[in-house]
C-alpha cells in the first residue's frame, strides 16, 4: 500500500535528489510515470473492488463460407482478479491499466480458436476472430485518471512517492539514491536505519528546536 509522505525535514538531500532525477533519462522518467500509474490501479482495485466482479469478456466471431458471423460472448467473463493477475505482470510494474485489454485478450484468443475449430467442431469455419470488450463499469474513460493518464511527475512528487513506498519497488536499479532518501522519511525496508518514530517509546523531534507542543 502507498501513502504520499513528507519529512519534516528537508535536508541539502532533497535538493541532491531532485537534480538526480531532473537528469535521469527521459525514458526512465517515462517507465516511472507507468509504475506509478501501475500501483494506483492496484490499489483501487484491491481496496475497492470485489475481486469476482466481472471487467470485461472476451467476443468472437466466426468466418464461414466467406461470411462474418456476429460477436459473440465467450464464458467465463474476465474478473477484477484477473485484471491484478495481469498488472502484476510477472514482475513488469510498468504494466498499465489499458495495457491490459490486450494482455487478457491475448491470453484467451489462442485457447477460444482451439475450442471453436476443434473441440466444437462448427462446419466450414474457415477463420475465427476474438476481441476483448471491457465491461461499461472499467472502461478506462470512467476509471481514475490517475490509474491511466501519465501525470508527468515532478521530481518532488516522486521524491514523496518513493520515501511513501516500505520498501524499494520490484526492478529498483538506483541504489545510490537509497542514501539521500533514508534522511527524508524512507523506512527500514529500504534498508534505512530506524527512523525515531520506528522505535519503541521515542518520540518525534521538534525541528525548530523546544519540546513538542511548544508553539513559541
């Protein structure tokens, strides 16, 4: 799960960070902006949506004696946990939400065309065609924008996403950021010594100096 964090300090690493990744390359940025949108579609999904909830079916249509036929629905409609089986993508975080329409279409043509020109065996079927429909409810239009618009961040906006994640995402490949995001907030996970907070019976300091609650 992610939570966009801040630290209550902002130490000279903030702005070491923010010039790191000012001049990554913009197809790192890029691949970025997709797990972003990668992470925010499962968890709307898993915290949202019922994971036997239909989001879409596959439709065929057959060609015979040089005729198209209609689409029609195949079964079993596919579920919420298939489209978090397919964002999960075997370790891709940069898989995204309309990504999928083609991977789950993908997965069932081969196996419906089998079905229909062999275990069905419909006479003079020449060529069968299979399309992947979303269900009105998941359409990408009427999802969250955030699960399918690159946003673009900015270096601070991915900054406070990454010290919000408990630990480095799947394919991290920049380990010498860990040391300029474990002063801004980042937890144990990312291989940070314990933050004050972590630790039992400590309390948070006051950057301005005093003790907690004093305003003046």
């Amino acid at each position: 799960m992610l939570a966009f964090g801040c630290s209550i300090m902002d130490p000279g690493d903030r702005d070491e960070l923010r010039e790191r990744i000012a001049a990554l390359p913009p197809d790192t940025l890029s691949y970025w902006d997709k797990v972003v949108m990668n992470t925010n579609a499962l968890r709307w999904l898993k915290l949202y949506k019922d994971p036997d909830d239909q989001v879409g079916k596959l439709q065929c249509r057959l060609k015979a004696g040089g005729t198209w036929s209609g689409w029609n629905d195949q079964e079993p409609p596919y579920t919420v946990a298939d489209l978090i089986d397919c964002l999960l993508g075997g370790g891709d975080i940069a898989v995204i939400y309309t990504m999928c329409a083609g991977e789950l279409q993908g997965r069932g043509n081969a196996a419906m065309k089998l079905k229909i020109l062999h275990e069905e065996q419909v006479p003079g079927v020449t060529h069968v065609e299979c399309r992947f429909v979303w269900d009105p409810r998941y359409e990408p239009e009427k999802v969250p924008s955030d699960l399918t618009s690159p946003r673009g961040m900015t270096p601070d906006e991915l900054i406070d996403w990454l010290i919000g994640l408990p630990a480095p995402p799947p394919g991290w490949a920049f380990p010498e950021l860990v040391p300029l995001l474990c002063p801004l907030g980042a937890g144990p996970g990312w291989g940070c010594p314990p933050r004050p907070t972590d630790l039992p019976g400590e309390q948070p300091t006051n950057p301005t100096g005093g003790e907690p609650g004093d305003h003046r």
